[in-house]
C-alpha cells in the first residue's frame, strides 16, 4: 500500500485554512483556483459532500506538486494493511467459487457499470444515490464495492467483488475409539482373503470388550475406514497387485500417423470348433481345436495372411508371413508375441532382444532379421498390446457361430459348453471355406469405427493408403528366407478418466471424483490442451490433460506411461504398509489370548423321573468298553513368540543411537540393522515415531 495523508479529501474552506504551498489562503481564491483547472469535472477527484450543509469536496492529487509533497511529509507512515491478492490469486479463488457466490459478483458489478454509466452526465455521487435506490441496496454498499475494486483494471473487477466469506461446513464431533481397535479393525479387513466387514467388526468387538478398548459403532468404523484408507489403497491389500494395475488407465497408441503395411501384428487364435483333421502319412485322423496364426495390417486393421495347423509352430508362422510378403510386401515393423514359435531362430533369429532359446553368435538371420524389419515385442499376457486381439474377438462371435458349424461349437469358457457339446465335428476343408468367407467378410465389412476408418472397410482403407505408400517388395532371393523353413461429462467410474471428442483426458486427482458428473471447459480449436472440469454446482475441480496418443512404436512414450504406472503403484504400496499395523499371524495370536473363559454350566432345578420301562432298557444296555491302557499324545511346547515389529524397531533404535555414541555393535548386528532399514514396516514404525515419539514406543 502506497504511502497516502492522513486527509485525503478536502472542502475549500479546508485548503484555505491548510496554507498549503501554490494555493490561495482565501475560501474565494481557492473557488477560483478550482474553476480555473476544473477540478469538479475530474471523475473521480470530486464528489459531493454529505451530511449537513453539502458542498463539494476535492482529493489531495487535486494539489500542486509542492502541495502534495507537503502533505505527505507530515503524513503517518502506512498501518499494517490488508494484503491485496495477485490477479492470479483472485482469478483461481473466484473459479473455486460456487455459482451461486460468481453469480452474486456479477450481479454487483452489472450495479457498479450502471453507476459508472450515469456518472458521465449527473456526478457519481448522484449516481450512485439513484442506481442504489432502483437496486433496493444501500449506498454505503456501492461505495464498498468501490472501494474493492480501487486501482483493479475492469476486465479483473469481478474475481475482487466476489464475497471472501465462505460458510464453513458444519463438523460433527468425531467419534472417539482406541487406537489399538482401530489398528486391529483394519489389519484384518486389509487382508487378501477379502473377509467382510461385519466379520472384521465382531472379532474386533471381542477383542476389545477383552482389552477394555473404547469402540466405534459398525456404520461409524466403516466410515472411518474408507475415510483413512483409500480405495486404491484397499484394492491393493484385499484384491492384489494385479486389481491395482487395472485402475491405472492403459497406454492409448495413435496409428494416425502410419501408413499401409509400415507396421503389422501377429498372433495365433485358437478357434472354439472341433474340426477333424484327415489322415495323412499313416497318422489316424485328428479331431481338434485349431490355431490359426494371422498377420494383421496396424494402420487399417486388415487380415493380410493367415495359416491354420493343430498347434502353435514356427513353421505356420514362416508359411503366413510368406504369403503376406508376396502378396503385399515388406513390412517396416513387426508386433510378435513372446511365444516360443515366433521367438524360433528361423523366425526372428538374430534379433536383439529376442529372450529365447539359447543365443550364438553364428545364429543364421531369421525371417524379420534378415528382411531388415524392426522387431518388436508384446508385452507377457497383455491382449491389448496387441490389435490383432480385436480382431479375433470378433471372429468368435462370426465365424466360430456360423451355422455351418453348428453342434461342433465348444464354448468359450469350460463352464459354458452347449448342451449339443461334441456332437459334431467340422471336416478341415469345410472349416477353411468358411473361415476364408469369414476374414473376407472381415476385411470388407463397411461402417468400421476406427480412428482412420470413417465409416469404410479395412480393406477400404488399406487400399487408398496402399496405393501412395512406400512399399518394400521382396526379391527373388529374399523370397526363398520363408520357403526354405529357416459437455456435461460422467468420470469413469474405475480410475475417473473422461473419454470425449475421441480423446481421452486424465489426472491422478480425478480417481477422488470417479463416477460423478462434471462440466468440462475446453477450447474447441485445441482439444489437446486438456480439458478444465468443474463440478455440478460449479466449483472448479482442476485441469485434465489429454491422455496423449504416442506412436504406435514409440518405446520413450511406453517408458514414461510404465515409470508412472511404477512411481504410483509404489506410493500405493507404501501407504498399505502404513496401515497394516498387525500381520494376519499377529491378529490370531490376540484372538488366542483373548479367548472366552469356560463358564459354569448351569444346574437342573427341575428333575424329570425315569419311566421304569426306560430305566429297565438303561440298564440292559452294554457298557461303553473301558482301554486297558490310554496311549499319552505328546504336546508340542508353544514355539517363541515371534518379535513384534513395535520391538524390532525400539531394537533398531537402540543400535542406531549406540553408533552414533561410538558403542560396541558386532558386524551381524551392523548387517540386520542395514536389512531392516530397507523393509517397509521400518519406514511405518518411523512414522509412527516421528508423530508420537517414546509416547509410544518406550
């Protein structure tokens, strides 16, 4: 805040009486001096005085130079004022707001316009005067506004008019317990056997009536729960690592940017039709699922070749990848399965990272290698790293469902097999015919979704590409490698992420709001800036960014998508270890000491009489035969009880702090200590020493 006089606006009997330097002494010197450099027409240097008698009065910046240098040399230095907010600040609080509370700032500052409208010809003090009666507020109000938004340029009036009062939400008091029950409540829930909440509770309830511990009601503790721990946290104690992975959005490549046979996948598919094989070589015939192994093209999803045999092997893949790379060429890229039949040495031998088989150095080239094509491969037991999945999917559905194949269809799943099951088996030129009708069926299918289909076929789309594209074609010599045989938005209810306008856009605070409705914002000439999303009632939430499409071969996006995918996984890890306080084997041991004392039977007082008829049968009943000898069962001695972990790390402090006083410590000890310090339960128990201290701990 500037420094400002201590009297800032003046009536001219005041500045007559002032004596201040350039200005008359008189009432009428000063009217003239006014009059002749029109002052009362400055906006804003002049106003109407109120109270009694009225008059004008003027504002110090009104004053010659000399005049002003004057006042401020007997003014008192600034009081401690109140901090105005950046216009950044102003802005991010205001989008915070609620829409009722933006609304009632517009509402203010659509008053201020209308008093600056009328100020032009009648004076701001009349104006002010007349709007304020027209609005039905007071004012002393408008005044106040003014005053908030003084030196505030007007395009950034309406973040600074906006009410800094927010009512806080009413608290509940929290219900108390001891955290010994809480801590048993949630080592038990958080357990992998996935136990149910009201289990959890009553052995929690046993114990503490036990221990003397202060409980929570069930509603209460499990609102307790799920406001401590959260949900990512519970799906990786109860579900496991791998429910965990599928709350982390998959990686989304962008195949826009490819062309026609620039990049292809392979896979095999077995189909669900039992077809009979014909005998051949003085084998039986066979009946058998079959394996077909397709090359797909990546850019406009086509089934460019394809070979069926009984089983998975490298030599179907080298007769596929033949009739693919005579029909239509080379491939600069090749997706591959991790199996063993594309990882043969007549496949891809030679190539870098093929982890298979046993690698020599005078290994011939196998088919990709020696074609110069960039192997790369899928990820273990990802069908999405794969397109080709998709395609097989589809496939299930229309050609392993033909009619044609009716009664020798087997199911999907073991637990999912017709009531006609293996009644019929498919001669294997049958099941070709159809399966060739099937991929051609596939490839020209119209109204395709993809990406770069817009409506037409894959086979549309590989064409038109095709035409213009670079394509390798395969020599004479090379051709023998493979003959040879060597707007108003729902967040996802998983992870929170928003699918719109073919994008996809997500932040790892979304998960906080999954499922809930919002309101996005969003440039429409710019999508890929991201999106900002606002709640139902308007209260700004935060940015979404697009999750970026990365090349389809583009290992630095996949690097960075898996070093995130890591990086959150562990914090997750982490914050489990935190709240596990007993391990499943520490929760039974204090169910065991915590075990029901036998109570007293109660005795009979009402005692029936024996009919003599059952008296006499009583008695005529053999006796039970009494062991000449009873054999004594051994009882094993209770193992030692195992060390707490509060004890291992009262243990650890106690030999940290004797290296740092120079005490003796053996080298086993120096190398437990060293072995304890990386285990998660030393980094909990740490915690929970940095917060409470020996309080807890002794």
């Amino acid at each position: 805040m500037s420094l400002r006089p201590d009297k800032e606006w003046w009536t001219a009997q005041e500045i007559a009486d002032a004596r201040l330097p350039e200005l008359p002494c008189t009432q009428q010197g000063v009217d003239r001096h006014i009059a002749k450099n029109g002052w009362r027409h400055r906006t804003g240097f002049a106003r109407q005085r109120e109270g009694r008698g009225g008059g004008w009065e003027y504002h110090w910046q009104n004053f010659p130079l000399s005049a002003q240098k004057q006042l401020l040399l007997h003014a008192k230095g600034p009081e401690a004022p109140e901090p105005r907010m950046t216009r950044d600040d102003a802005w991010a609080e205001y989008d915070a707001l609620p829409q009722k509370a933006k609304d009632k700032a517009l509402a203010q500052l659509r008053i201020i316009q209308e008093v600056e409208a009328m100020e032009l010809t009648h004076g701001k003090h009349f104006a002010v005067h007349q709007v304020a009666k027209a609005r039905g507020v007071g004012a002393r109000t408008i005044w106040t506004w003014f005053e908030r938004i003084e030196g505030v340029a007007p395009a950034d009036r309406l973040p600074y008019l906006a009410p800094r009062h927010r009512a806080a939400p009413r608290r509940r008091r929290k219900a108390d317990c001891d955290p010994d029950f809480f801590d048993f409540l949630k080592s038990d829930y958080l357990r992998l056997s996935h136990p149910h909440f009201a289990s959890c509770y009553r052995r929690a309830v046993t114990l503490a009536r036990q221990k003397g511990w202060q409980i929570l009601t069930e509603k209460t503790a499990l609102r307790r729960l799920n406001s401590t721990v959260s949900e990512q946290t519970q799906i990786l104690m109860r579900e496991g690592v791998e429910a965990l992975k599928r709350r982390y959005p998959a990686q989304t490549r962008d195949k826009t940017a490819l062309h026609a046979l620039e990049a292809v996948n392979a896979d095999f598919h077995k189909f669900d039709v039992f077809v009979r094989w014909p005998a051949e070589g003085g084998q039986p015939s066979f009946v058998g699922r079959p394996q077909m192994v397709a090359f797909q093209d990546i850019f406009s999803g086509r089934i460019l070749a394809w070979r069926v045999d009984q089983t998975p092997n490298s030599t179907a893949v080298l007769l596929a990848a033949g009739d693919m790379i005579e029909d239509w060429g080379i491939p600069g890229h090749v997706l591959l399965d991790n199996g063993r039949e594309f990882a043969a040495k007549v496949v891809t031998g030679g190539a870098a990272t093929r982890y298979r088989f046993k690698v020599k150095e005078d290994d011939v080239p196998g088919l990709f290698t020696a074609l110069g094509c960039e192997i790369h491969w899928a990820t273990p037991y990802s069908g999405q790293s794969k397109p080709i999945e998709r395609a097989f999917r589809d496939m299930c559905d229309a050609i392993a469902k033909d009619p044609r194949f009716d009664g020798a269809w087997t199911g999907n799943r073991p637990d999912a097999k017709p009531e006609d099951y293996g009644s019929r088996a498919v001669d294997l030129e049958d099941f070709l015919r159809v399966l060739a009708e099937g991929i051609e069926e596939h490839n020209t299918r119209q109204g395709r979704r993809s990406e770069v289909a817009y409506g037409r076929s894959f086979a549309d789309v590989f064409d038109e590409s095709y035409a213009t594209a670079p394509i390798r074609k395969a020599t004479e010599a090379q051709r023998r490698l493979w003959l040879l045989g060597a707007e108003g938005l729902r967040l996802n209810t998983r992870n929170g992420e928003i699918a719109f306008q073919n994008n996809r856009y997500w932040a790892d605070w979304m998960q906080d709001f999954a499922g809930e409705k919002v309101v996005a914002r969003f440039d429409p000439s710019a999508l890929w800036d991201g999106l900002h999303v606002y709640s139902h009632d308007g209260s700004y939430l935060g940015h979404a960014p697009v999750w970026e499409r990365s090349g389809f071969f583009d290992m630095g996006d996949a690097r960075i998508t898996a070093r995130a995918r890591r990086a959150w996984h562990k914090a997750e890890k982490e914050a489990a270890a935190a709240h596990r306080r007993y391990t499943a084997a520490e929760l039974g041991r204090m169910l065991d000491e915590a075990s029901p004392v036998d109570t007293p039977k109660p005795e009979a007082k009402v005692v029936r009489m024996v009919k003599p008829k059952a008296a006499k049968a009583a008695s005529a009943a053999p006796a039970p035969a009494t062991p000449a000898t009873v054999t004594a069962i051994p009882i094993r001695p209770a193992a030692e009880p195992e060390e707490a972990p509060r004890q291992r790390f009262r243990r650890a402090l106690d030999l940290e702090r004797a290296i740092e006083s120079g005490g003796a410590v053996t080298p086993d000890q120096r190398r437990w200590l060293d072995g304890y310090r990386l285990s998660a339960e030393y980094r909990a128990e740490q915690m929970l020493w940095r917060d409470f201290g020996d309080t807890i701990f002794g």
